[in-house]
C-alpha cells in the first residue's frame, strides 16, 4: 500500500504538524517511566522527565505485574511505564532488521515490526496498554491496518489522487495529499500549498479549490473529503465509520468530492 520510497516534498509544516496532531501519536512526546532489567536485575530505572519516582522493588519477577505496580505508586506522574529485558530487546530489533526486504510496501514492514512486539509478551512490556498499541508512532485513525489498506485497494483507482481537508473555524487547518501508483500504492505524501490558493468563499468552495489544485499538481483527483476539525475527531472516534460519514453529511460537515461510484452508491 505504501511505495517502499515514498515522495515526500513541498510539505506546509502547518498543515502536516496539524494533521500529526490529529491522525498519529508518538510515545517519544508521552511521559514515561522506564525499567531496564537483565533476567530481573533492574540496570536502568528513569523517568524521561527525571523526576523523583518510587521504584517499588529491586527486581523484576513478573514484567507486567511489576510495570502495573510501578504505574499505580506513581499516580499522574507518567503516561506509562515500560519494562525491557535487555536481551529480548536485543533479540526483537535483530528479528526485525533481519526480516527487511528492500522490495517490500514500506507499510508491511512497519506493521509486521508493531505486530512483533506481541512475540515478546515478558522481555518489552508497556502499561496501561500493550507494547503494540504503545510504542513508536500510532496511527490513531479508529480503523484497523487491514480496513485501511482495503479501502484505499477497493475504493481509489490506480494512478489518481486523494485529498484530506480539515477545516476549523471556517479556515483551512490542515490537509493531507496521497498519490496512487499503478500498483495502488502510494507514491507520493505531502500537504497543499496555502500559498497557492485564494481561500475565499464558503469552506464548501474552498474544498472545490483544493481539488483543482491537486488536478494541476498530481494525477486526477479520485476521491476528496472535506469537514471541520469537530467532524473529523468524531469520524475518528467512532467504530461505524460509515455511519459516521452519513451523519456528518446529513448535517452539511462533510462534502465527499470526487467520490468513487462504489463510495458515492454506499453514501
């Protein structure tokens, strides 16, 4: 799904700063507590703010009874706490570097490396929520990888585009821009260029001036959605995607176009 060298240029840092803040969430930006133990012995005890932490014991018996224990005796101090046996995390990262093929969808990289995690259930453990669901960059879009790669295999026609648009307070807050190769992967990411558009009228006409830009830009727009930043929280919160695209059309916060036939007959 996603091109092993994806493009990425002429990105508007606004524009791509706002949309991380809404579709991604990075655990380097949580506060955390860290334990790093060798078949038990704790080495390293910190929290990545260095404040004053209670360590609760010297050793680690179980790694997530010790990393739910370390989170309950230091109440609003961390996001989460996260334990690692040395030699298990030695073992997962030359697991994963060693199953990289050059060839591959950069995507179906990343996602086996998350899915890893779960192999090592005692030596990279992370609470309140798993290792899988806790470290690294999360995509937090509501939708699970393989609903997403379905969509953009099922629903965009090869060699065409895709345009995001957030709106806030009537004004353009942040776009996403994907271009689809002749495989359907996506080759290029990048943002819309403010500086090249008027803006002006409804936010309705505004999304319309958003489509003929990626048309002279990119490859033909294939399918472009539009809503206010409220929408697009709420579409991402909900499980019924789909019920959450009629709502928010039926109440004039979402404009859908272009569209697929397919995505236009199930709207």
């Amino acid at each position: 799904m996603l091109y092993e060298k994806p493009l990425m240029e002429d990105i508007d840092v606004d524009h791509w700063r706002n949309m991380q803040s809404l579709l991604l969430e990075s655990a380097k930006g949580k506060r955390r507590i860290i334990a790093i133990h060798e078949n038990g012995k704790i080495v390293k005890f910190v929290h990545s703010d260095r404040v004053e932490i209670q360590k609760v014991t010297d050793c680690v018996d179980n790694p997530a009874v010790f990393a739910r224990q370390v989170y309950e005796a230091n109440p609003g101090k961390a996001d989460f706490v996260m334990v690692l046996e040395r030699h298990a995390v030695d073992q997962y990262f030359a697991e994963v570097q060693d199953s990289w093929k050059a060839e591959e969808d950069l995507d179906e990289y990343v996602h086996r490396m998350f899915a890893k995690l779960d192999d090592y259930p005692d030596g990279i453990v992370t609470y309140p929520q798993k290792a899988r669901e806790t470290l690294g960059l999360q995509w937090r879009f509501g939708a699970a990888y393989e609903d997403v790669k379905a969509v953009v295999e099922n629903l965009l026609p090869v060699e065409s585009s895709l345009i995001l648009g957030i709106f806030n307070n009537g004004k353009l807050w942040g776009t996403l821009v994907l271009v689809i190769d002749e495989n359907k992967r996506i080759a290029d990411i990048t943002t819309a260029d403010p500086t090249e558009l008027t803006g002006s009228g409804s936010w309705e006409d505004a999304s319309k001036e958003l489509v003929q830009w990626v048309n002279r830009k990119f490859l033909p727009c294939s399918l472009g959605l539009f809503t206010d930043l409220e929408g697009a929280r709420t579409f991402i919160a909900e499980k019924d995607k789909l019920g959450a695209l009629r709502k928010l059309r039926g109440e004039r916060r979402l404009l859908v176009e272009p569209a697929p036939e397919v995505l236009k007959k199930i709207l």
